[in-house]
C-alpha cells in the first residue's frame, strides 16, 4: 500500500515556524493501530488523516499524536485544509470536516484560512498540588479547566520564560495551557504541555484556544482577538468569540514536504 503524506507548517507565515503536522489522505478508514503507529513514526505532534464523507467539500478527519487519538486538533486540522485547497484540486470555499468534536467548518479567507471550532469556557478549579513547582516556581493566579487545565501567569514574561520540569508535570496533569495578557497588539499568549501524549510542549494549539478565546473574550470584554503562542517555533492567531457556542480563529500556512508512505 501506498500513501501520501503531506507536511505543512501552520499558524505562521515562515517556513519553520508555527506548528508543523502531517497530513495523509485515505480513500478508506485504516485500522486504528496502523493510524496510531504512523503517526508515532511521523513523530509529530499531530498527523490527521482524511477521508471523502461523501458530499462535495466534506470530509472525516482523525488526529493522532505520537502517542493517542485526540477529539480537536486546529494545527493539524488548518494543515489539512490547506492540503485540500492546494494539493487535492477541491475548489470549494467551505470545507466541512466531521470529526469527534462534530463538524468543523473550515474555509478560505484571502491568505489565511478561518477555523469555525466549538467554544469551551473554562470554570474555576483548585490549582492543583505541586505544580507551581512543577513549573520552575511560577506564580499562579487563577486555574480553570474545560477539558485542558489552564493556569492564569502574571504577565507575558512569566509564560515566555516559564521552565517546565516535564517528568514532575506528568504526574500532575496530561494537557496544560498557561496563559497571560499580552503587550502591544497582542492581546494574550500562550503556551501548552502535552507530556501524557508524548509532546513536552506543543509550538501552536488551535485547540487550546477553544477554551482561550472565551476565557479572554470575556475577561477583556473583546470579541476579536490577536493571540502569540510563545513556543520556539512560535505562531499567531486572529481570534474571535462568534457566540457562546462558537469560536473562529484564524492563520497561515507554509507547505514543508510532499511524499509517499510504503506499507506493507
């Protein structure tokens, strides 16, 4: 068997920057565990996988971390749009990609391309035990969860700087975004840990912005919003709080590598 797999740097407009992810198209499901071993072999962060569901423009999309399925990825999700747009000659301006979080409706927007996501308003929680040290000593302000824990820093200094000790985190949490209001023109960073699925920290996170965006949105009492993911790599988002159900978020993208997997 033969495939093809596509790499594309999302959330950015400079070839090495923002997130990359591995894009592969399939004619039919694959098994899961040969999904969950390419993807571990991709060693990305994210590989999605793509099947036509049908109708003109839509499409079934799975993401796999090197180490589980997860239900929402944006990076990736962003990466397959732009596949579908520039390698795979569909010419809609509106993709519908069906997936575990439900439909994803994902369409052009002169050089960007535009996310429609779900909302997650993150409540309150107890910070949990031992993870202000688990993160270099930082100062915790507040800590709220949807499905990702999300930890409220000082200022945008004491999320670029902060130190993570990957192996004590683990312990504590799977999935953890911190968070700060930004300067200038940005109006919050960000960054995320994914050490109970393999990735120590994730460059670009659509998906951490589900919750990100109304957390802010209603904080800042803003519905359009610029964000920074301050990983390495680094990425920039333009958000916005769509209504309580719904979230856009948009980006660039960068092709990386074209090639073809052979499998047995």
């Amino acid at each position: 068997m033969e495939l093809k797999l596509y790499q594309v740097d999302a959330f950015t407009d400079r070839l090495f920057g923002g997130n990359p992810a591995a894009v592969m198209p399939l004619r039919g499901e694959l098994p899961e565990a040969l999904m969950q071993s390419i993807a571990a072999e991709n060693n990305l962060s994210e590989t999605a996988y793509l099947r036509p569901a049908g109708a003109a423009g839509e499409y079934h999309i799975r993401w796999f971390t090197p180490a589980a399925e997860i239900n929402l990825c944006g990076h990736a999700t962003l990466a397959s749009a732009w596949v579908v747009f520039n390698k795979l000659g569909d010419t809609s301006e509106t993709l519908v990609f069906h997936s575990k979080s439900g439909p994803l409706r994902v369409r052009r927007a002169g050089d960007w391309i535009a996310l429609d996501f779900p909302s997650w308003r993150p409540e309150p929680v107890e910070v949990p035990a031992g993870i202000a040290e688990a993160l270099g000593g930082v100062k915790i302000l507040e800590a709220h969860r949807y499905r990702d824990l999300l930890l409220l820093l000082e200022d945008e200094a004491a999320v670029r700087d902060c130190a993570p000790e990957f192996g004590a985190l683990k312990k504590i949490c799977d999935k953890l975004i911190i968070t700060a209001r930004g300067s200038g023109e940005t109006d919050f960073v960000s960054r995320f840990f994914a050490p109970g699925l393999g990735i120590d920290e994730d460059p670009v996170t659509g998906s951490a912005h589900s919750q990100l965006i109304p957390f802010w949105s209603r904080r800042l009492d803003k519905r359009q919003l610029n964000a920074r993911q301050l990983s390495g790599r680094g990425g920039h988002l333009v958000c916005e709080q769509l209504n309580d159900e719904r979230v856009l978020m948009k980006g660039q993208a960068v092709f990386y590598l074209e090639g073809t997997v052979y499998l047995p």
